[in-house]
C-alpha cells in the first residue's frame, strides 16, 4: 500500500512514515491462521485490540496473548503477558511489530469489521459467540 506511484525506496519510506493514521490501518495487517484462513475465506486483516495472536519472529516466537493495544503510528501491537521490567521495576509492554504475529483468534464484536470480512470474503460472517447464545435458547 502506497500512497506515492514512485519507485525509489526514499520515497516510498516517507510516504510510509508520513503517512495518515487512517490508512496506515491497513499498513498494521497480520495474516490469518490456517484455520481462520479456511474458515473466513481471507488472508490477513488489521491487527485490533481484542484479538487473539501468536508472535511467529523474534524472542518471544511462540507466544501467544490478546491485543491489549495497537500504536499505528509506529506499527507496534501490545499483547498480554509478553511485558519486561524496567530500570525502576515496574512492568511495560513489549512492543511488537504487526507483520510478526499471526491472528488466532478475531474479535467480531465489531460491525464494520464483520462487515469488512464479508466484502473480502463474499460470505456472511457468524461470530462464535453469537452461535453458541443462539444454541443455549
């Protein structure tokens, strides 16, 4: 996604940097799992608060938590659990970048974003949690 036509790296880096926060959204996307790739019919999608992922790169591979905040401004995704010390002991995040996670687990309380899924997917979207109110009744 680039806002510029250019082809010189330069350029296209400070588009990335300069770049509004609404259609850096876009910019801040992490692949589907293989079974939610099946189920949905799409291969990636933003990164939002709420979801559940696993980092794939780096020092913390494996691990997996819920999205507790996501900084569009510098591609950054905070998950639960992955936090370390500072110099005066207190507990901060661990920043990690969006395309090192992969999404396990979507947070479909969203309309638009139920509604994003089914344009790219060309299926109607139910959320888990509705299926299973729906078969308590």
């Amino acid at each position: 996604m680039s806002i510029t036509s250019s082809i010189h790296p330069k350029k296209q880096r400070k588009s990335l940097f300069n770049m509004p926060k609404h259609l850096r959204k876009k910019v801040i996307s992490a692949p589907l799992s293989e079974e939610l790739r099946n189920k949905y019919n799409v291969r990636s999608l933003p990164v939002k608060a709420g979801d559940t992922v696993k980092v794939v790169r780096g020092d913390n591979a494996g691990k997996e938590g819920k999205v507790t905040r996501v900084n569009r401004g510098k591609g950054w995704v905070f998950i639960e659990g992955l936090t370390r010390e500072k110099a005066n002991g207190t507990p901060t995040f661990i920043p990690i970048h969006a395309s090192k996670v992969v999404i396990t687990k979507l947070d479909l309380k969203d309309k638009e974003r139920k509604a994003m899924i089914e344009r790219a997917s060309g299926r109607p979207v139910e959320a888990e949690e509705e299926k299973k109110e729906g078969e308590k009744q």
